[in-house]
C-alpha cells in the first residue's frame, strides 16, 4: 500500500464537543446551515452570518475543546506509515493540527482564519470578527473582512489537490460524514478501481453504497482500531 487519503467530517470532532451540523435538530438559532452559510445570506444579513461564526469561534476556543482519540489515531497512522498520506477535512476546526497532523487539507476553510474580500488576503484571527473589523494596521480593509469558510454555492479549497491525491490511492477512508454536501461526498468516485474504500460512521449515509466495507461506531473507538490494523498489515 503506497498512499492512504482519509476524508473526515464533523463526526470526528463530535467526541471532542464541537457540534455537528445536522445533529440533534439540526439548526442554529431556528436557521439550518444551508440558509446561514451561503453568500447571500452574508449579503443580507452579514450580522447574523457573522454571529453564527463567532459563536462557533468561541466554542472552538475554549480551554476544554481538545482532539480526541480518532485525530491521535490519524497523526499516529501519518508518523508511522512509509508510504504518502493526504488528510482531507471538511471541518473548519483545528483539531487535526492540534493533534500533530501534518498533510492537511481544509476543503471548506478555516474558523480561525478571516479574508479580505477585495484583496483575498488571509490572517489569522481569534477574536469575534464584525462588521467594521480589521487586521492590526490595515484600516484599508475595514468593510471587505469575511470568515474564510466555503459557503454553499462556493468552489471548495485545494480540488485540483484533492482530485490528484484520490486518483493513485489504495486506501479511502470517509470518518464522520453525511454524505449530503457535494463535492466532498463525491470524493470516493474519484478514486480508483483498485482503491479499498472504507465509511466508518454512527450510521448508513446516502452514499454508503459506494464504500466496501463499513465500520459502524464511535470514530474515537473505530479509527484507531482501524488505523492499528493497517498498520499491523503492512
Ligand atoms: N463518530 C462517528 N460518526 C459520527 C459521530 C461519532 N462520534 N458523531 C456523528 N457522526 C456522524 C453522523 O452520523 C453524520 O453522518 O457524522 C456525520 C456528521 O454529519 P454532518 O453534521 O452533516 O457533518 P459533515 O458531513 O461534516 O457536513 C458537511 O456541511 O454544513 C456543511 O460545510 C459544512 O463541512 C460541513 C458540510
């Protein structure tokens, strides 16, 4: 086995306490996700996107929020394996680098991070992010400050990456995902025929047919035990 791509969702960092997008009821302050997190809904009623990620923000920063066992597993599997391994994550958290992961690829952006929207410039940020905020000496840009996150009806990061590392992989693994928001839960047909293609996952999802096996479990029990087996197949 020569290269390993691993495709995760928020079910990975559900154990850790960040909540999942379409858990329990599935909205935010009565909105589903689909109507806060587009371009539109920024145009319309940017305090109310901007309130959405803050909030977020601020759960993902506290003292308690750490990565659990299944993002271990991953940077474990990375530091050991000799062959290449590319980490796709839809989440927006950094749970995977605070893990140690080190190839990774945030498909709908990053929570702490903010991006001119004239400019295209990208800084860190930690703070709640308004409307007139700004970067430290950069004036310049107050008004054009958004979350640099993918919304609905944007092109998701790094595709062309992502496409090129599917295409030769041996093994897929999809942890924690629905399945629902396209292009991510597309990404197990671009791998090849000879690929082994593994859904580990609380329950069925809409493109479970597509996998050959699938572990059904908690990530923090399912990906470690998963990942020690390849390990001791090798
Ligand atoms: N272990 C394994 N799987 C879990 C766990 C867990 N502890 N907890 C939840 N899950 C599974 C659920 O069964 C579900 O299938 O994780 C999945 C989470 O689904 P979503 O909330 O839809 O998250 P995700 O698939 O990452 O969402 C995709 O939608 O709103 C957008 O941009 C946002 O990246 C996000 C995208």
């Amino acid at each position: 086995m020569n290269k390993v791509v691993v495709l995760t969702g928020a079910g990975i960092s559900q154990e850790s306490g960040i909540r999942t997008f379409r858990g329990e009821d599935g909205l935010w302050e009565g909105y589903a996700v689909e109507d806060v997190a587009t371009p539109q809904a920024f145009k319309i009623n940017p305090d109310l996107v901007l309130e959405f990620y803050n909030q977020r923000r601020a759960a993902l920063l506290d003292k308690n929020i750490v990565p659990n066992a299944a993002h271990i597993a991953l940077c474990e599997f990375e530091s050991k394996f000799s062959g290449e391994f590319v980490l796709i994550t839809q989440n927006i958290d950094n749970l995977h680098e605070r893990a140690g992961s080190k190839n990774i690829l945030h498909m709908h952006g990053e929570l702490l991070k903010v991006r001119s929207e004239e400019t295209g410039e990208v800084f860190e940020w930690k703070e709640d992010l308004h409307r007139k905020s700004h970067p430290q000496n950069r004036e310049d840009l107050v008004g054009t400050m958004r979350p640099h996150i993918v919304w609905f009806g944007e092109a998701p990061f790094e595709m062309i990456t992502i496409e090129h590392a599917l295409r030769d992989c041996d093994l897929f693994v999809a942890i924690g995902t629905s399945g629902v928001v396209y292009p991510a839960a597309g990404l197990v047909h671009s791998t090849p025929k000879h690929c082994r293609r593994v859904e580990i996952n609380l329950e069925q999802t809409p493109v479970s047919p597509h996998f050959h096996e699938k572990r059904q479990g908690r990530a923090s029990s399912e990906v470690p035990q998963f990942f020690q087996e390849i390990l001791n197949s090798l």
